[in-house]
C-alpha cells in the first residue's frame, strides 16, 4: 500500500525552528514530485513548498520564502520541510503529498502533523 | 484572499445535486489542468478528480468535474449524507510559480 507518513511537529516558541520528516513507503518517492500544504485551524488549504522530481527545482509561497527550506533525502524515501524563524501564523496541520502530475495532481497524502507556534 | 474564487457553502437536499464553481485566470485555470479535493471533518484530503474532469479508481461516478477557460466546476449528483465536507480546487499558477488553492466550499445535504 502507497502510503505518507508525516513526523516532526509540536509546540515551538515564536522564532524557533521545527523539521518536518515525511516517510513514503509502497512507491518510490524520488520518482515523483512532491508538496508540502498546510491548514490553519478554521482555514483553507494552503499550498507552502514543492520540489520537483527529475530537476529539483524548488518553489515555495511568498508567506515561507527565506524561512523554510524543502529536501529530499531519496536513500531514506523521505520529504522534509525545515521551518526557521517561526511565526503565530504558522500554525496550523502540515500535509505531505504526492504529485502525480506536473504541480497539479496531489494523490496520495499524509494523515498531517500539527505545528503550533506560540510563547 | 485566495487566488481561486469558490462560494463559502452550497447546500441541497439529500438525492439532489449540487455544483461548486472554481474561478480563476490566465495563468492558474486558464493554464492548466484542475483537481478538486474532498476533506472529510478530521480527515486528510483526498483528491477527487484530477486533470479538470477525470475521476481516479474508487471515487464513484456521482462525482465529476469540468473547466471551461478561466473557471472549472465540480458537480455531485445523488448526494448523500457521507459527502457532507469541504471541497478544494487546486492547480498551479504559471506566472506566480506557485500551487494554488480556493479557499473551500462547505457541502450541506439538507
């Protein structure tokens, strides 16, 4: 079964910093894109970072840009979001997933990890 | 403010239908293929139709999606108490290089 399994989050002080792992088993995750998203409580999804299969090519929204930094580590199967300089308004449930199809097919994801920032 | 536009809620009668609109532009919709995700209450999401109108292997046919220039929609005939959720569209904008969302319709069956 092709599955994500997400790690890594917790309670952290504003200005801290978190690392968020994401395990694929079932498939070979280097062979595919990958995303990080998130959903801040009461909120919509929000797309944060992707890192594309093949080329490595990075992208990353305005609101992280300079602050998080997405990776692959393909000997481990692993995605990770690393999450500096953290905010309030970076709480929220963080989602790994799949894209199976150039930036707009997320197919599988994780179950999601909470992050919340506060002092 | 989302870059994709969708109505807050949309509600219908148990059996009936309803439609969600998805409004964008050029560079996101205009530009490329659409995929509408259902999240259940505390649950993951889970994507429901991919590249503006195809339906992946388990998701049943009440489910189906459609894009016409700038706006794409998703339609659930047959609705049942268990599609109760929030519906996002999702794609990827070409001249912000980013993934993009709408901000999510809440479906009500009455």
């Amino acid at each position: 079964e092709e599955q994500l399994v997400e790690s890594g989050g917790g309670l952290v002080k504003p200005g801290g910093s978190l690392r968020l792992s994401c395990a694929a088993s079932g498939f070979s995750l280097s062979g595919y894109s990958a995303i990080w998203v998130r959903q801040a409580p009461g909120k919509g999804l929000e797309w944060v970072s992707s890192i594309v299969a093949g080329n490595d090519n990075i992208y990353y929204a305005d609101s992280v840009t300079g602050r998080f930094t997405i990776s692959r580590d393909n000997a481990k199967n692993s995605l990770y979001l690393q999450m500096n300089s953290l905010r309030v308004e970076d709480t929220a449930v963080y989602y790994c997933a799949r894209d199976g199809g150039g930036g707009t097919l997320f197919d599988r994801w994780g179950q999601g990890t909470l992050v919340t920032v506060s002092s | 403010q989302s870059v994709l536009t969708q109505p807050p809620s949309v509600s219908a009668a148990s059996g009936q239908k309803v439609t969600i609109s998805c409004s964008g532009g050029r560079y996101n919709i205009g530009s490329n293929y659409v995929s509408w995700y259902q999240i259940l209450p505390g649950t993951a999401p889970k994507l429901l139709i991919y590249y503006n109108n195809k339906r992946p292997s388990g998701i049943p046919d009440r489910f189906s999606g459609s894009k016409s220039g700038t706006s794409a929609t998703l339609g659930i005939t047959g609705l049942q108490t268990g599609d109760e959720a929030d519906y996002y569209c999702g794609t990827w904008d070409g001249s912000l290089r980013v993934g993009v969302f709408g901000g999510g319709t809440k479906v009500t069956v009455l």
